[in-house]
C-alpha cells in the first residue's frame, strides 16, 4: 500500500488506541482462568496472531457482534489444579505468529511446558529475530528445539527451576517465562543480570499478572514464582497505549507550529488547496498512571521540543525510538544512547530511520549502542533542515517506520511505500491522521 501526504495540520482530538503490550499480556492470562472477558482491543496483526495462537492452543474465545472491541477468553483444561501444568495443548498443534515476536516469545515457554509437540510459524524475518535462550534452555532441560523451513517446533524443555537471563536481551523473554513458570508446579527463580534493560515491558507483565490474581515476588532483579498459580477470572480492560500515542503526541507538536514553518511540499492532485489553519490537537485516552516503559514519551518530546535536551537514552523505551528519531530531525538534531536491540526489531530501525532521514536531507550516524541525528540551523528554525523527500519513502515493513516517516511528510509531503506496516499495531493510523484533517491520499 502507498500514502502519499501533502503538508497539512491536525486539529480537534484524537484518542490513543489500545495498548498492544497490555493486550498480549491479558489475552495470554485470560486464557489461563475459566473464563475473563478482556475488552478494549484493538485487532492489530500482532493481537490477531496472540488470538489464533491460544485458540491453536486450546483456549476458547468469544467475540460478540455487539462488542467489537471485547471478548470472552478462558479454559478450565489450561490450568489444571494440582498439576500445575498448561495441558491443553494439543500433539502436533500448529501456531501461527504471523509478524509478532511478542506472540512467539510469550507463548513458545508455555508450549515447552507442556510437554507436547508444538510448532510456530511466522513470517521470515519473525523466525530470524533471536530466541537463542529458550533453545539453550531447551537444551538443558532435554527437550526439542528445532527450527528449519522457516518454523519452529519444541516439545518439553521446561521444568521449575533456577534461571539467569541476561538484562540486554528483549524482556519478552522474561516475559514468557513469569507466565509459564507461575504454572511449572515447584518454585522458580528468574534472575536477570545487569544492565536490565526494558524493565518497565516486566513490570507490565507483573501488573496484569497480579491483576489476575497471580503474585509474582520481586527481590530486587530476581523474580520468585510459586508455580501454583491459580489465575482468577476477572473483567480486564486494555488501558491506552503510550507507544502509539507518542505519535499523536509528535503529531500534535508538528501541528501547532506557525504557518511560516510549512515547506513548500510536494503537489498532489486531488488534494484540497492550501494548508489547514486548525486549532491544534488534543491526545485523549493516554493513562494517568502505568507501569508501561514509554510513558516517558511526553516529557522526551516536550524537552526536544523546547529545546530542554538533546541527549536521550531509550534502553528502556527502544520502541519510541523511531518517532524521536523523527521528531529530532525536525527539531534540529539529538543524539541517543541505548539503540543497540534496535537492530533486531521488525526492521534494523536505526539503519532504517538513517536510510529515510537522508531523503529529507538528514544526516544520521548509527553506532553500535547509539545514533546521532545530525544538528542543524532546524535548532534555531524548526523544520529548516529539512526538504521535500528526493524520492519515495519506504516503511521497511515496519509499522512504527511508516508512522515516523508519516509525522515528517505532514511537514514536507511526500510518498511512502509499504505503508500497511501500520496494521501490525495501528491499524486505524492513517484513517485516524484523516479525520483530524491531515490530507492523505491511500
């Protein structure tokens, strides 16, 4: 899908969508209890793939006509008492993960502890993303962990048990683990060694974990898991998601600027003439309190805006990145620290964003654990250092590359190709940028 985006400004309000990572999480342990009901989804790629994995699994899920946004979820056979063991999982069951590296790395230790022959699927850069520590703890524990013709398939491999995860690899991991070694049937242990990066997506976890009726004991870096849980059925709605609404938020800034700031752009037929004066724009739905890491979004945005601060570190909000990325290439420059486990998102984001920036006449330097976005007059003169994109844009099939490049072309204009990417967690993006009055053509 192309977009193609003449400059313009929002105006009004608009809500930030559900979260994704709280989504997952209360999919995942609604399916645990006899039955939840878990409302205010959004159905990206991502949460569609959690869905068709815990029915393949043998979770029931309902979903009413009347309520779009809601569903029924649970099993008594998912969580058997006295066992402890996630035993409805069928010989041979087949999951299919799509794009979604949360859904394989929450789901894959609870098919280990199941003990059946389990296979995922997925898209080839899915199946390329590391999962190097449940294959060694497969290994040690001798269950199966094989991957060739671009799926996997474990069977066993988890048992109660002392565990050390390294802090610098993706937290889905621990993760997976909190959620299956609460029903592994005898005490676990997960110590995570420092630097722990992304702690705040483990406290999302150990949030809704507790929601649920499952305590999760914190000792500094170490979590303690009875391995008895019992997950209590619950009404569970999805608070609004910070990642996403950093976007709105950048959307908002950019939409607030004088009109002498708009660049000429590119010409589009079919366009209405002129530039929206507006009101600015207003994000509604974003919650007051949350465990969730990106919350920091506002104040990052709001000092790179004002020009407060020009050095960042996103170890703990790696999925933010993009957008700052963009938003620092408007504001004249920034440098950022803690973007090495960018490469190894659904694109190489810092390789990405520094591929598309140049278009716009950006200088990007990417080094191992950092990325500089040149500085220009653009600190002095917002939206100067940048120019009408030479040629189309290209999203990387990544949707949170789409949505940066979005923010800058409603600047500039300007084309980008690949655009659906933003149906893996936002699919209602661009018809939302419409309704608040940016001029887009699909």
């Amino acid at each position: 899908m192309r977009v193609t985006i003449q400059p313009s400004r929002a105006r009004g309000s608009v809500t930030a969508p559900p979260s994704k990572s709280v989504a997952h999480r209360a999919l995942i342990c609604g399916a645990l209890t006899d039955f939840s009901s878990v409302s205010g989804l959004a159905w990206s790629e991502d949460i569609l793939a959690t869905r068709d994995c815990l029915r393949a699994m043998g979770a029931a899920i309902y979903q009413s006509d009347d309520k779009p946004d809601s569903v029924l979820i649970g099993c008594r056979r998912l969580s058997i008492p006295g066992s402890g063991r996630f035993s409805a999982v069928a010989e041979g069951a087949i999951l299919p993960c799509r794009e979604s590296g949360s859904t394989l790395r929450f789901l894959l230790p609870l098919a280990m502890l199941s003990g059946r022959t389990v296979t995922f699927t997925g898209s080839e850069r899915l199946m390329q993303r590391p999962l190097g520590i449940y294959q060694e703890i497969a290994a040690k524990n001798g269950g199966l962990f094989e991957q060739k013709d671009g799926t996997l398939t474990v069977r066993g491999g988890l048992c109660a048990g002392d565990y050390a995860i390294p802090g610098n690899i993706s937290s889905q991991f621990i993760t997976g683990l909190l959620i299956a070694l609460s029903l592994a049937g005898g005490e676990s242990r997960i110590r995570v060694t420092e630097p722990f990066e992304s702690r705040s997506y483990t406290d999302i976890t150990v949030a809704v974990m507790r929601d649920f009726g499952v305590t999760v004991q914190c000792e500094g870096n170490t979590f303690v898991l009875a391995g008895n849980a019992a997950y209590q059925k619950r009404p569970y709605n999805v608070e609004g998601d910070c990642s996403n609404a950093a976007f709105l938020e950048a959307l908002a800034l950019l939409s607030a600027r004088p009109d002498d700031e708009f660049l000429s752009g590119q010409p589009g037929g079919g366009f209405p003439a002129g530039l929206q004066s507006g009101t600015g724009l207003t994000v509604l739905g974003v919650p007051a309190e949350t465990a969730q890491g990106d919350r920091v979004y506002y104040g990052m945005l709001h000092s790179l805006a004002d020009g407060l601060c020009r050095e960042f570190d996103l170890s703990d909000c790696p999925d933010l990145a993009p957008c700052l990325f963009a938003m620092a290439a408007y504001y004249g420059g920034a440098h950022f620290t803690g973007t090495a486990r960018l490469a190894i998102k659904e694109s190489d984001r810092a390789k990405a964003m520094a591929e598309e920036l140049a278009k716009f006449g950006v200088t990007v330097t990417v080094g191992e654990n950092d990325v500089t976005v040149a500085c220009s007059d653009a600190a002095d003169a917002p939206g100067s250092g940048l120019h009408v994109p030479t040629e189309n844009l290209s999203g990387h099939n990544d949707h949170r590359i789409v949505m940066a490049l979005s923010l800058l072309c409603t600047v500039t204009g300007g084309t980008i190709d690949g655009a659906e990417a933003v149906k893996k967690s936002y699919p209602d993006f661009f018809p939302v940028l419409a309704k608040a009055g940016i001029c887009l053509r699909l």
